[in-house]
C-alpha cells in the first residue's frame, strides 16, 4: 500500500507539471516520464530532523532550522516560490485547514515553510509571506508562519530527512514534486504526514494536539485521540471502531446515570 500512496503523488505531481508546460500526457501512455519516478513521499516517522541546518529567513537573516522548534509542534510545507501550480494549491489547502482550527499559528503551534529551489530569495519568500498572511488572519501569524530560503546543502539535507523526492526540470524551470505537509514535535521529530492538495481541519487538529503530547487542545481533542487513530498508509485519522464502542458505552451509562439520579432527586423533593 505504501507504494500505491507513492504512485498516487507522482501522479498527480505529472499531471500538474504536464498540465503548467501546456501539454498532457499521450492517449494511452501509462508510464510517466521518467524525471517522475524518483518522485514522492516516504513517511519517516519519528526520525529527527536535522535542526542544526542553516536557512535564511524572509529578512536574509541566517538562521538555524532549530530555532524555530522547542516550544510547539511545527507544520513542515516543502515548496517553491515560483512554483506555478502545485506549490500554490498546498499551501491554499493548509490556509483552509488552518483558519478552521480553534487555536492559532503563534501560539498554539507554529508553521515553517521552505523553499526547494537554492537560487529562491529572501524577497520572493517575504512576498510569498506577505500573501498568505493576507489569508491567514490570526493574532500572531506573521510571528508564527517563517518561510524560508537555503543553500542546495542544507536543502538536500532536510528533504532526504523528511523523505520527500522530487525531481529538477531545469528545460521547464520548475520541480517535479508530490504534495502534502508534514506536523513535527515541539522537539523536531517528525509526527504525521498528510497528503493531497486539501487538508482535513480535524486531521490537521488531531495532528497538533497528539504533537504537542497533549499541550494543546481541549478534553474533547483527548476523546478524539482516544477515538481516532493515525493510519500512516492512508495519511489520516481513521476512527478506531472499538474504542469509540468504548466510549459511547461510557457515555451512555453516564447518561443513565445522570438520568436515574435526577429522576430520584424529583421524587424525594
């Protein structure tokens, strides 16, 4: 199943780039060209990100990959500035999922975006900033969403860390690339991975609090975790079928309970 799920990236990262150089595949064709065989995500589950990578952030500051790690759970975008489609639908599809959630980049979680492309700038990540803060409207987004730029180096280090493979188009000037997002632990370890161009608010959300070892969130995320599970194949929450039993049993005693209690309280008043 794990390499269906790669198959269905590269499929869709070879429809957009065939769709953005103005043709489509041949009638019949079943084999993608082959720039996009080395493309797709392997999950990396728990593996440690290389926090001591240095990037340049939307200033042209220098900065370490780690310093934007230590006190929340982290949303890992990797993109490209220029990016004529694809890139643009992830991080359109993170901003729904995002502006639906009950808590706030900043504060609650923070998001860290990082450009594929070494010759990508300081500027065009300033702008591309400056666009998405326009969307995400919440008290702390500019402190809480960086975009970053960095050497071939450091990028090829973070990409082979997170498993994500694309492939250069240098006649196209552009990347062939599948799409999803990545939530990290508050202490770099890679956490969840999410697939797609569209996010699930509550997948998303589960995402963070189980991140986060249950920093954020409320009593109902802790049920929620206790009724879903993560299905790494799939990219999402699944319910887990006999702890939700559990729960709805749970809760219909207490129903019942509370029921016979008050039922008793009216009779003896």
């Amino acid at each position: 199943m794990s390499e269906l799920r790669k198959r269905a990236a590269a499929a869709i990262a070879a429809v957009v780039v065939a769709a953005a150089a103005g043709s489509a595949p041949a009638a019949g064709d079943t084999q993608p060209p082959d720039p996009l065989r080395g493309v797709g995500i392997d999950q990396h589950l728990n593996a440690q990100l290389p926090l001591d990578l240095e990037f340049r952030d939307e200033e042209g500051a220098t900065v370490r990959l780690g310093r934007f790690f230590g006190a929340r759970p982290v949303v890992l975008t990797l993109v490209y500035y220029e990016c004529p489609m694809l890139c643009t639908l992830v991080l359109n599809g993170l901003v729904r999922a995002m502006n639906a959630l009950p808590f706030d980049a900043g504060t609650a979680f923070d998001v860290v975006t990082v450009s594929i492309e070494p010759a990508d700038t300081p500027a065009l990540a300033a702008a591309k900033k400056a666009t998405y803060l326009q969307s995400y409207r919440r008290p702390g987004a500019a402190a809480g969403w960086h975009f970053l730029t960095g050497d071939a180096a450091a990028i090829d280090a973070l990409t082979r860390a997170v498993g994500f493979r694309y492939e250069a188009l240098p006649e196209r000037r552009q990347y062939a690339h599948a799409a999803g997002i990545v939530v990290a632990t508050p202490d770099g370890r890679l956490a969840r991975y999410f697939y797609g161009l569209e996010y699930s608010a509550r997948d998303l959300r589960l995402g963070l609090v189980e991140a986060s070892e249950g920093k954020i969130g409320s009593v109902v995320d802790q049920v929620l975790l206790y009724c879903f599970e993560y299905d790494p194949v799939a990219g999402t929450y699944s319910a887990a079928a006999l702890r939700a039993v559990r729960v709805g049993g749970v809760l219909t005693v207490l129903a019942l309970g509370g029921f016979v209690a008050i039922s008793r309280y009216r009779e003896s008043g």
